[in-house]
C-alpha cells in the first residue's frame, strides 16, 4: 500500500497530517505524536478533521492549512 503524507502543522507533542492512499482513493488526517508509526485507526476522514472546533492552537494551524491546500488545489485549475 503506497501511503502519501504531508505535515499539515507541527509542534512538540506531535504533528498532523494529511495523508493519502491513492490505491483505495482515500484521504486522512492524522495527529501523531514524536518518533510514532502512522497508524491507519487513528486516521479521520477529512470531512471529520474540518467538522471538528480546534482543540488548541496546533490543531487550528493543521485545519487553515488543509483549506489552504484545498483552496489552492481548486484555484489552479
């Protein structure tokens, strides 16, 4: 399974990103902490991930930067 990630905002607790299974056409986010193998039962669906009021600063900073990517995706076009 070839398995795309790209950190959407990083701190000292860990990271989020935005992950990505082409093979199944599936996209994820996920928060891991430090030194930790992505798990795919962690992952949320995006829908999930923007659904969700921001639980700190980290987690706001991961939510604008996926619409950001989403943003400039659509505008590229």
């Amino acid at each position: 399974m070839t398995v795309l990630a790209y950190s959407l905002a990083a701190g000292v607790k860990g990271s989020w990103r935005v992950v990505c299974v082409p093979e199944d056409l599936h996209l994820y986010v996920e928060f891991s902490p430090p030194e930790a193998d992505s798990d795919p039962l962690d992952w949320s669906s995006v829908d999930d991930f923007l659904a969700w009021r921001p639980r700190g600063a980290l987690h706001k900073r991961a939510r604008d930067r996926l619409v950001s990517l989403i943003s400039d995706a659509l505008l590229e076009r």
